[in-house]
C-alpha cells in the first residue's frame, strides 16, 4: 500500500492537467455493538480514498473534473489522474473559479504514518458496561471510533496534514420488554477517557423510571424543555443553512429584503453559536478541504485557513458561509462551513434546575427524523423519541405520548425563554455527520407538538 503522502506527491507528478489537487483519507474505525444486555459483534476496519482535481484553463474559463477512487498501489494513480484531466476536459466552465491557494512549506508530519485506533480504544467504558448488563434493564447500542487522518497538496505548492479523532457512545434502555419503556443516552469524545458511564446509565436508568407511570396529553404547544442533545440538532440544522449565497439569492431564511439578514437580531438573550477549529475537546482541521463545490464550499478553496467563525453574535446574526467566489460576487468575507458547533451565553443553568423551574410542561429529551419543510423559514418536521415526559410543579411526574412537531430553529431562538449551561454533548439525529457539540438546555414557551405520534 503506497504511504498517503507518497500518493500525493505520485499523483501531482503524473497530472497532465494545468493545476491539480489531490486530497487522501486513510480511516480507521473500530466499533462495539450490544444487544439485551450481551455482546454482539466487534471489530476495526481501515479504508482509503483519494480524490484528485484537475484544472484546465481555457480562454472560456477554467474547467474543472473531479475523480475519487480507492487508490491503494502505486500502479493505480496514473489512471485516475487521466480520468480527471479527461472530465476537465470533458466538463462546463466552472462558475466558482478562483486562482488555487500558495504553497506555504511542508508540515513536519507529512511523512508520517497515518492515525490508529483499535478495540482497546473502550477499554475505559467497557466494565462500567459490563456492570450495566447485570441490571434488570435491557441496554442496546454501539460505541465507534474513527481516526481519519487527511493529506491534501497541490501543484501550487501547498502541503497539509491533519489527523481527526472521533468518537461516540449510544445506550437504548429497555423496561418491560420491546414493547416497554424506552429511554436514550449519548456521548461525544475523541478517546473515551473522558465518558462518564456512571453519569450515562443513571440518567438511562431515571429516565426508565419516570416511565412507571404514563398519561395521554393531547398535540399543541407546550412549555418544553429541551436536553442540549435536542438543541444540537436543532442548531446543526440552522447552522447548515447558513450559506451566503442562497440568502443572496432569496432562497433561504437567511433573506432579507436587501440582500441578506447579516445584522438582525433573532433573540433578545445574549447567545453565541460558534464554530471554532481550535475549541477543546472539539479540535477539526484548521483549513478547508473539499472534494465537491456547493454553495457553502468550493475545491477551490482547498487549504484555505479556516478560524473560528460566530454565526451569531450576542442574539444578532454575524457571519454566513461563502466560498472565495461568492464572497467576491457578494463584497463578503470568505467564511468556510464549521466542523463543531457551540452555543453559550445562558444562564449556567442545569437540566435539572431548568425541570426544578417548570409549574407545567414537557422535557422533550432525543429528537428523530428531522426534515426541511420550508426552507424560507427553516421550518423543519420532526418525531420525538424514547421519552417526553410530563413536569408539574418541578417534579417529572409521568411519561406521555411521542409526537410530530413543526418548528424552525431560527424562530425557537427567537422564542426562547431561558438557556442554561453548555456542555459537551452528541447530537442524536445528525450524529453520523456531526458529533463535536456543546450546547445548553433549552426552555420554549410555546413548541409546537402538531399530532400525536405512534413512535417508540
């Protein structure tokens, strides 16, 4: 197996085309899955793409074409370095064309082996587990970590590296058979030494708990409080809707009736949602690496820095994403898409003083099966899942039923009426994209549960 930033260099060699990226991923990923309180399965398994772009330059633009491929020998580049150079060829001018970012030296880990990581990796969480299997309550679930470590260069010169640990932790509780109670817990980390399986299984074995004893409340709005869990899928999805050139072009809820709503105030409570390449615990590549352009990203942003950005900043709206290309068109700071996600400014509230504060509502705890219905609102449909929970007078009294919900994140900033302490926290809907969150608990006056649901 030719070493990563070997192919990279090969690959830069036999390019026929004017300018070229090449980019590699070596990935490493192990995995632990339970079922009814019993292993079930174990293993690791290690996987490599390589994407290469090639640039033409002709007198009508420059074209672009854009190969990916397992390439694992040496004797392998040349032909997909061909068939990039046939799709540049081959391809329309590029509307995101912009000159490719200078070299700036090689990383002194460029030559390096890539990152690893193994079953031992839950060594740290495994007996707390094992302790959880001699419970009366059936636990499902899985545990993955991924290392994938990135190479990106380029005929101008450039030279990156960056290894990305990722890791996370899910535990389905089960009272009373599959057709009993149900309840959920997660975690994010990057190694497992962090993740407090004493915390996780309490918070499981309570939330089962709270289920003893079920009443029937029927869809409206409720006063809902929301675990950071919720609020980071919900702040996921207002996130990746944040482009600049969709708002420019009136598509998104990001429009205003002057070009885009940079500037205007979502909620009076002093938040920030954050994205930031250097936050603790939280770490991804402090550049841009992509292997297709959208409206968010282009390849030929490849390498570009990318610093911490405040999508809003103290309740006002303060940064969209735009490509090199867009924000030139658009008189705009070029802004990369972040790869973590902060919200903070609450009041350093717990979930459980939030619950404490409640006379009457709904704790919402997993969201599931988030989709856009309305893209000029970012309202978004929806199902809860494994336990709502209905709070009278500070106490969780009893479970409810699940419901289908509409809401748009953007408008619950706006209605929120206390957000507590942020924590490190995984996001349950979008957890297989997404996993570095801190987010606070959440209080909303008025979510909107619209029907009833049968999901469990």
């Amino acid at each position: 197996m030719i070493p990563a930033a070997d192919l990279v260099e090969v690959a830069l060699a036999a390019s026929t085309a004017d300018e070229t990226i090449v980019l590699v991923d070596d990935t490493e990923e192990a995995a632990l899955r339970w079922a009814g309180n019993s292993m079930t399965t174990n293993g690791s398994t290690r996987a490599r793409t390589a994407t290469v772009i090639a640039l033409r330059h002709t007198t009508s633009g420059t074209r672009c074409g854009i190969v990916t491929a397992p390439l694992v020998h040496r004797g392998e580049v040349t032909a997909v370095t061909e068939a990039a150079d046939a799709a540049a060829r081959a391809a329309p001018p590029a509307g995101d064309a912009v000159p490719l970012v200078a070299g700036g030296g090689t990383p002194a880990d460029w030559d390096a082996p890539a990152g690893r990581t193994g079953i031992d990796v839950f060594d740290p969480v495994i007996g707390a587990l094992a302790h959880g299997f001699d419970g009366s309550d059936a636990l499902y679930g899985f545990a993955e970590h991924r290392v994938r470590t990135s190479w990106l260069g380029t005929s101008t010169g450039l030279r990156r590296r960056w290894t990305q640990p990722d890791g996370s932790l899910e535990i389905t509780g089960k009272r009373g058979g599959l057709d009993g109670a149900s309840a959920w817990v997660g975690a994010g980390t990057t190694d497992f030494t962090d993740v407090r399986m004493d915390r996780l299984l309490e918070d499981l074995s309570r939330r089962l708990d709270w289920a003893a004893t079920s009443v029937s409340v029927p869809a409206g709005r409720y006063e809902t409080v929301l675990p950071p869990s919720a609020v980071a899928d919900l702040m996921i999805s207002l996130m990746w809707s944040m482009e600049g050139l969709g708002a420019h072009e009136g598509r998104t809820v990001w429009s205003g009736p002057h070009g885009t709503r940079l500037g205007d105030t979502l909620t009076g409570l002093p938040l920030t949602l954050t994205s930031d390449p250097a936050a603790p615990g939280l770490q991804y590549a402090p550049f841009v690496t992509a292997t297709t352009s959208t409206d968010a990203v282009s390849v030929f942003d490849n390498g570009l820095p990318a610093g911490r950005v405040d999508w809003i900043r103290d309740g006002t709206v303060h940064a969209l994403a735009y490509p090199r290309a867009a924000a030139a068109e658009f008189s705009a700071q070029p802004t990369a898409p972040g790869h973590n996600l902060l919200l903070t400014g609450g009041t350093g509230a717990s979930l459980d003083e939030m619950i404490a504060g409640t006379e009457r509502g709904l704790l919402l705890t997993t969201l599931w099966y988030l989709r856009e219905v309305d893209p000029a609102s970012l309202l978004m449909t929806g199902l809860t899942r494994d336990g709502v929970y209905l709070i009278e007078d500070g106490q969780v009294r009893a479970a409810v039923d699940n419901f289908r919900f509409n809401e748009s994140p953007v408008a619950l900033l706006g209605r929120a009426t206390e957000v507590g302490h942020t924590e490190r926290t995984l996001p349950r809907e979008w957890k297989d994209w997404f996993t570095r969150t801190a987010m606070p608990p959440m209080r909303i006056p008025d979510f909107h549960m619209s029907s009833v649901s049968a999901a469990r």
